[in-house]
C-alpha cells in the first residue's frame, strides 16, 4: 500500500504523531512542519455521543462496552456490534472497527439471539482477519487476502484486486439489503455507469 501511494505521488509519514493543525501547515510531535492547502482528518472510529447517554459503560469515544457475545456489560438484554460497540479480544484487545469485523458480528448476534429465544447458552464472537482490501479511487486497488492464524497472507493488486473490492462491497449489501434488491442495485450501477456522460454538461 505504501509503494502504491508513492507512486501516485502521495507522500507518505508513518509513525508520526500531529500536535498542531494550522490553516495551512501541520506541526508533528518532532516539530516538522508540513505544508498544506487542504487539511482533512479522517483517523479513527468515534461512537455517536449519545451512547454515553444511555446509563451503559462505554469508552471514551463512546463504543459501548460488550462482553464477547456483544452483550452490554452492564445489562445481558442489551446487545450491540459494530462501531458501536467495544468488543474484547482472546488476546485482551479490542475487535478492530472495520466492515469485515461488524459482518462477522452480525452473523454472531443473529444466532445468539436465536439461541436466547430458546434458552440455549451464547456462543462468543470470535474475529477471523480475511485480509484487507484498499481501493485507490479509479487509479488501482491492493490488498492481502487470507490471513489468519498462519500469519500468511497473499497480496493482489490491479484488476484482481479490484474485483474482490467490488465483490465484498457487494457482500456488504447483500447483507443489508438482500439479494434482490443488491440485484437491481448492480443493474441500476451498471446502466448509470453506461448512460453518464464523461463529461460535465452543467
């Protein structure tokens, strides 16, 4: 991913910490001034506030902490999953807030509250890492796929990744909306993508 932003041109700091944002330039912790036109910050995953409103624990940025059958600590009729939600790990770290992880949670509260309608015990929520995929606008796409326990991992770029990209985005969907209406949302896509102008007419 690093290589592929380079480039493109972007360059990139890692392990740097911002302690000062100005109009124009940002100030690192080693005093590093980085010129820019146009700062957006776009790091980290915070809860709406009002989850902090509802008498549940939750953590500073307001993820309500969950037991790991994304139950509340505080009360066992609650569940949440998600980025709402602040879900603890075998290894005592949290579940990483991304989309695969809120998948994964969704299928595991799904059956523990089947499970809690029929007074059966609930299973916790374990977190299987199938990779990351990265899409670079229109430029490219990265990724690595299959990692897990072996530590392995396969890494694709290109057209191939592009395609996984778009196939998970439409898991996603299929997951929230169904397969038929993530049906029609690819055949109203694809006919949008056909009938847009390249160019701007207004």
């Amino acid at each position: 991913m690093h290589t592929e932003l380079e480039r493109l041109g972007v360059q990139v700091h890692v392990s740097t910490r911002v302690t000062r944002v100005e109009p124009s330039a940002i100030i690192t912790a080693d005093d590093q001034r980085i010129e820019t036109d146009l700062s957006v910050w776009a790091a980290g995953i915070k809860a709406p506030a009002f989850l902090s409103e509802l008498g549940l624990s939750t953590e500073r940025n307001h993820r309500i902490k969950v037991e790991s059958t994304l139950q509340s600590i505080d009360d066992p009729h609650i569940f949440a999953f998600g980025d709402c939600a602040s879900c603890p790990q075998e290894d005592g770290s949290q579940v990483p807030p991304r989309a695969q992880a809120a998948h994964q949670q969704a299928n595991r509260l799904y059956k523990n509250l089947l499970a809690r309608l029929d007074d059966k015990p609930l299973k916790p929520f374990v977190f299987r890492d199938r990779g990351s995929l990265i899409s670079l606008a229109h430029f490219d796409a990265v990724g690595s796929l299959m990692r897990g326990a072996s530590a392995r991992s396969l890494f694709i770029e290109g057209h191939l990744a592009k395609f996984f990209y778009a196939s998970l985005y439409r898991m996603h969907q299929r997951a929230i909306h169904g397969s038929l209406k993530t049906g029609l949302m690819v055949v109203v896509d694809g006919l949008n993508r056909f009938l847009k102008p390249r160019m701007k007419l207004h």
